[in-house]
C-alpha cells in the first residue's frame, strides 16, 4: 500500500490555487453556463492566461468544472435511501444552477463526436454512473424495494436516461419540475406493494 | 373551410426541388450529422448558394431536416399500439441513422439557448409531443393498459425524456440497445396484470 503524499511548498501553493480557481468557475458557471474566461480570471485575480496555465485550455477547465460537480453531487447522495432519491435530490439542486446545466448539455452533446477531447470522459462518466447506480439499484432489489421483473442496468440506464433528457425539457421550459419528474420514475421502479 | 390550393406553374417547381433537396439532405445527414452543405450542393446539382436559396441559411435547412424526420416518425408510428411502442419503433429505426441522432443531439442541445434561432422550434417541438404522447397514455389508461396511479402527462415527459436521454447514451456507446431500453420503460408504465 502506497500513503499519498501530501503535496509541499510551491506545489501545494499550486493546488490550492488551481482548487480556488476551480471553486470560481463552478460558482460562475452556475449561473451562465457561457461565462467567458476573462469573468473567472478577474475574479480570481489572474489573466487569461494565468488561469489557462493551471488547465491548459478552456476545455480541460470545463471538464475539470464538471469533474468537481459530480463529486459534489456524489457526497450530496451519500446519505440518500436509494439511487432514485439521490439522482432527485441532485436534480433539484441543479435546477439553482441553470448554467451548468447548460454547460452540461452542451458539452455532453458536442463530445458525442469521438474526436472531441471530452469524448473519453463522457463516456467513462456514462459507464462509471451507470455500474454505480445499477450496483445501489441490486441492492434495493435484495432489499425488497425494486421490482425485480427489470434488469437493474437497464433500470438504472433510463434512470440516467431521464435525467438527460429531462434537463434539456428544463431548459426550454423552466416551468418543467425535473425533480418532482425523477420521483416518479423512482416510483415506477419500487417493487409492488404486498396487498 | 377552405382547400388548399395546388401550387402551380414556377411556385409549384420550386417547391418539387425544395423537397428533391431536403430528401437528399436527410439521406446524407443519416450517415453523418456533420455533412458540409457542398456535399449536399453536389448531390442536388447545385452550389451551395443555390441549396441556400430554398432555404435562407444553413440552420433553416437543418431544422427542415428534422422536421421532416419527425412528419416521418409520426407516420411510421401511426399504427404502433401505444406511445411507448410508437417511441421505441422510431429509436429502432434512429439506430440504422447515427448522423441524424447527432444532428439532433447537438442541434438541440444548443437551441436551449434562448437566443438561438431553433429555440422556438424545439420549445414547441417538446410541447406537441409531450402533449400527444400524454393524450396517447390517458387512452391506454381508459383502456386498462396503462397504469392509473400516475399522472399521464408525467408518463409522457420521461417517455420523451428517455428516448432522448438513450441518444446521448448510445453516441458516447453504440452497445446500448436505446429500443429495447424504451421497450423497458413502456413496460414499467403498464398496468399492473390482473392476478
């Protein structure tokens, strides 16, 4: 077993000025998914440049945004009864943050294209979501509280399904409740009640 | 009520060639979401300015591509027994059409944008098809085949919210079986069988 080592002098100075920059940019982006680069530089007191120099370009500071999203959201589902209820619990956080929504759609859209340079997290992303919730989705089915007549992958396929396909309907019609949408999905998941 | 008036003479000319262009476009487009217009142009016997006359810009005639996807969707789902089954006959069908689902994926993704010039066709685009897909779901609900302890226009969002979900899933891995997948779904919105 290898301990990691914790980073020192101008290195750790590094990292923490790369987390705060990060820090930034996920609070700009949540509100405009399309903030220009200049805004997160100004408020973190870098040029364009200075901040690129931690990212090493506008793209791997998107990612590494979206990055930082997913494991907030994975803390925030920690303590959730299920994975319905934690994937509804980080929708409606998400529905405060319409620019990384947006942020999100757009760029899972553009790295569809397996020459973009996020194509490969994405897809990593996809299969690691989908093994995670299908593995929580098995555990309720032992549990007694997920119909078992469905595959638990295919089930938690549509889970992350919905929750796509949900924010885009969101963001054309914010009156779209896409929390209140993934609960019911959760419920057409639950195994039937013994009468 | 009034009839519609056959086009004639150099109108009705226009519209034949408007339509040779825009079925060209669909067939180059299936294979490839990304296809450059002169491609198109060439297939038609055009330049590109030609192609663009009938269409006015690039993106009208993308929207025109899919609109007319969706005129061929309906029809081919016109005979499906429910909107699940219609659904997941137009995502079987989508397989065979990768550029399609990408140009679809992509265009769509940046028309939640408000100020892009598709955002008003795909608002309406969500709203007619939840609308018809719900009023599909309340007739399978009369008719004891769709489960009564869900609200039916709920049914429909995810519906379209998985069908559009898969796409993104099946881009980033072509594995995924999203027919099936819809097919599940369709199945999780049933009544419960009389024992």
């Amino acid at each position: 077993m290898t301990t990691p080592r914790k980073p020192r002098g101008p290195y750790r100075k590094g990292v923490r000025r790369r987390e705060q920059i990060l820090d930034t940019a996920l609070e700009v982006f949540a509100g405009r998914g399309d903030a220009p680069l200049q805004e997160i530089a100004d408020r973190v007191g870098l040029s364009q440049a200075g901040v690129l120099h931690y990212f090493g370009s506008r793209e791997e500071l998107l990612l590494a945004v979206l990055r930082r999203r997913d494991t907030l959201d994975r803390a925030a589902g920690e303590h959730a009864g299920g994975p319905g209820e934690a994937v509804a619990r980080t929708v409606r956080h998400n529905m405060d943050q319409p620019g990384l929504v947006r942020l999100f759609v757009s760029l899972s859209a553009a790295a569809t294209d397996p020459s973009h340079p996020a194509h490969e997290f994405f897809a990593d992303r996809y299969r690691d979501l989908t093994a995670t919730i299908a593995r929580g989705l098995a555990a309720g089915r032992r549990a007694g509280t997920v119909r078992a007549d469905e595959d638990a992958e295919h089930l938690a396929r549509l889970l992350v399904a919905v929750s796509d396909g949900l924010q885009l309907q969101w963001l054309l019609d914010p009156s779209v409740d896409m929390a209140a949408l993934v609960e019911t999905f959760d419920r057409l998941c639950a195994a039937p009640r013994e009468e």
